[in-house]
C-alpha cells in the first residue's frame, strides 16, 4: 500500500508506506497526481540515439502516459483498431514484455481519430494497477497480471472520447467517468472493486455525444484521513468533495462547459482552467459551499488558448503549455501573466517539476526542458524524438520514460 498526501500550509509532504518506495510514478501526473516529483539526476537532454537505454514498440498509436512501479512500467494501448484494449507491463531494465492483459469489446464508440482507445493512464498503488477502458469497463489487476476485479460501467459516447485516468486513495479507486450523456464520478473498494459511490454533479452530463459538454480532469487528492479532499475540476464548477463519499464540501464557480485540465495545487491555492478557449480560475482552499464570491482569486473570462494538457504550480506561479505551442507562466495570486515564450509546434503534454526543472512534450514528440523563473523564461534543452505524440513523460529513479504514438523510451545518463 501507498499514502500520499499534499499539506494545504505552502508545502508538499509525501508519506510513503508499503512495498514502492519514492522513486515511483504511480499515476498519471506522478506520486500526488499534480505533476510534481521528487526526483534528482535526471536526464537533461537525449535524442533518438543518445541516452537511449531502450525502445519498446507499441501496436497502434496511442495518447495514454506509462506509469513506474518498483522495477516495472506499465502502459496501455489499443489494438485491433480499438476493439481490443490491453495493459502491458514492461521491465523497466531493458524493456522486455513481462505481460500484456487484454479486453475485447466490439461495440462502436462515438470517438475522435485525434483521441484513440485507451488514453487514460493506469494506476498503481504497488500492489494492483487500475485502467479504465471506456464502454469496455474498469480492470484491476496484481503485477503478476492476474485479474483481480472488472467493473461495467456502461456506454460512453463522446465525440471526443474519454481520457479521464483512475485514482487510488486509500481503499479506494476513483474515476471521473464520461464525458457524454453518461457521466458522474465513482468510488470502488479497491480489493473487491464494490461501488462505494457514484455521482453525477451539476451540469456534469451533455444531452448527446455532440454537445460540447464534459470533462476529461482526473481528480486530484489533497490531505489525508477526514481532512482529505477531492478536487474535481467539472462543467462550470471547481469541486471540493469528501473522497469517503463524494459529498460537497466547498466549490468555486467560473469554468466552462468543457475541462480537459487537472487540477492545480499550489498550498493553499488550486488553479482550474477550462479547454476549447474557456475561462481559468484560481481560488483559496477552505470555507463551505459556494465560496465563489469568498475565496475565488481571479478569473480569466477572455478568450484563451485551447488548453488539454495540465499545467504545474510551483512556488507562487503557473507554467503551462498551451495547444498552440506558447508557454505561459501566471501568478498564482492574481492571474497576471508574467511573460510568454513560444516554443514551436502543438502540444496536449502536460507540464512536470522535477529536479528543479520544466519539462513538457509537444505533438512532435519533443521534450522541452526549461527553467523555473517567473521572471523570464530560459530554455534548458530541446530534446526531439521526431514522433508524434499526445502523452506527458514518467520519471523514476533519475530515468525518464517517454510515450510517443508508437513507441516507449526508456531515457537515462549511463
């Protein structure tokens, strides 16, 4: 078992306990699922060929991010054009295939070619991993492969698919399930997969798969025990829930109809911002109910750039990669941007603060490595693999594991 848990006071703590130890990146966004790791020595610059330490092959492009888990990488992909959905697990020293476990589902899917099967990315708390497979339901395994639990969750139709990945917390997985006409939030019982809890939020589900309507945010946990938190950042609203239960505890209002962002947690402040133009918003954990008016720091309502990959917080600002290939870093306090720098290309990946840097990969498949400086912006590195991409790297004990359409790298210094 592993606990993890974010002090709401200006500093991250993680508590570790169990068979992983702390240089794992357990889920999607790493350890606190918020894109902030803990790592040192890790690879500054590499190519195709240099610091290469393997390759792996994958069977049909694909968005989802590997995760790392002791001496094991795992990653899902679809095949067979989607209609077969599998979760392989690589040895993270050369590369090898210890397993791959697959699940059929010929039914169609409203989908979009951009977002193929299988984006979200597995969870793992060093005894099971989580994947959620859309219409194809929700799977549990061991790491030896073998599976634990398997949940149906119904038909999920979207014109732009799902991408939302699972979340283990305590005895509990949880799931942001949709977007489309069905779609709410859930807790299973992580050893039997019993539903706990289940939970459509206002606004949360569209009319039909057309409508531009929905979420695609993972959750985010910040605390520990009954002063643990949910964030949920859905249609319209920033949400603070009780992971016990899914009851409101406070929620901003000011997003959009559609999410495609995680939440942002900074101590006591969380950054949300809308996809497809929608507005940003930033406020101060704490109070109950609708804080908006109480507690919400700023608004961006302008348009804005179309933002899919996450961004990260780090000591008082936001930097994010927007699609459109320009990186922006943002007081935290009151929205300001601070200065703007364009990178080049397009980008879903979503920004990671390790060893005292930025990195970011763009559609490409090039990982920028920058500085951490509100005050201007310097870039460290530009390192391009010249594939494409939609997915954000793994960092584990001083590698780097990059996703890109077709292929996994395993980056290191020796």
């Amino acid at each position: 078992m592993r606990c993890f848990s974010i002090l709401t006071v200006g500093l991250f703590a993680a508590t570790w306990c169990g068979p992983s130890d702390a240089g794992d990146w357990p889920q999607w966004r790493g350890p606190l699922g918020i894109g902030v790791g803990s790592e040192k020595h890790v690879p500054l610059m590499w190519s195709k060929t240099e610091h290469v330490k393997w390759t792996v092959q994958l069977p049909e492009d694909g968005n989802s991010s590997p995760v790392v888990i002791g001496d094991k990488v795992l990653v899902t992909t679809p095949e067979n054009k989607g209609r077969v959905r599998s979760l392989l697990c690589l040895d993270r020293r050369d590369g090898k295939e210890l397993w791959r476990k697959s699940v059929e589902y010929a039914d169609r899917e409203v989908m979009h070619n951009t977002n193929p099967h299988c984006s979200p990315s597995p969870a793992t708390d060093g005894e099971r991993v989580v994947v959620w497979y859309g219409s194809a339901g929700l799977y549990c395994y061991d790491l030896n492969g073998k599976e634990l639990w398997q949940k149906d969750l119904g038909k999920f139709d979207h014109i732009w698919g799902y991408g939302s990945s699972p979340v283990i917390h305590g005895d509990l997985v949880f799931l942001n399930a949709g977007p489309g006409t069905v779609a709410f939030v859930a807790a299973f019982n992580k050893h039997s997969g019993t539903e706990v809890w289940r939970k459509t939020y206002p606004q949360m589900a569209s009319t039909k798969p057309e409508q531009y309507r929905g979420s695609w945010s993972t959750p985010v946990i910040v605390g520990e025990g009954n002063e643990a938190l949910m964030l949920l950042s859905l249609p319209q609203t920033l949400w603070a829930v009780k992971p016990a239960t899914g009851e409101e505890v406070w929620w901003c209002q000011g997003l959009g109809d559609l999410v495609y962002t995680s939440p942002l947690v900074d101590g006591e402040v969380v950054v949300a911002m809308g996809g497809f133009h929608g507005p940003a918003i930033a406020c101060r954990m704490g109070g109950t109910g609708d804080v908006t008016a109480t507690h919400r720091l700023w608004r961006h309502a302008e348009k804005n750039p179309q933002r899919i990959g996450s961004g990260v917080a780090v000591n008082g600002h936001v930097y994010i990669l927007n699609e459109n290939g320009i990186v922006w870093c943002l007081d935290e306090q009151t929205g300001e941007k601070k200065w703007e720098h364009r990178l080049g290309g397009t980008s879903w990946g979503s920004m990671c603060h390790v060893d005292g840097r930025l990195y970011v990969q763009n559609m490409n498949g090039t990982v920028f490595v920058m500085a951490v400086d509100s005050t201007k912006f310097e870039l460290l590195a530009e390192n391009a693999l010249n594939e494409g991409s939609r997915s954000s790297p793994a960092f584990s004990n001083g590698e780097v594991f990059v996703r890109t359409f077709r292929t996994v790298y395993c980056i290191a210094e020796k």
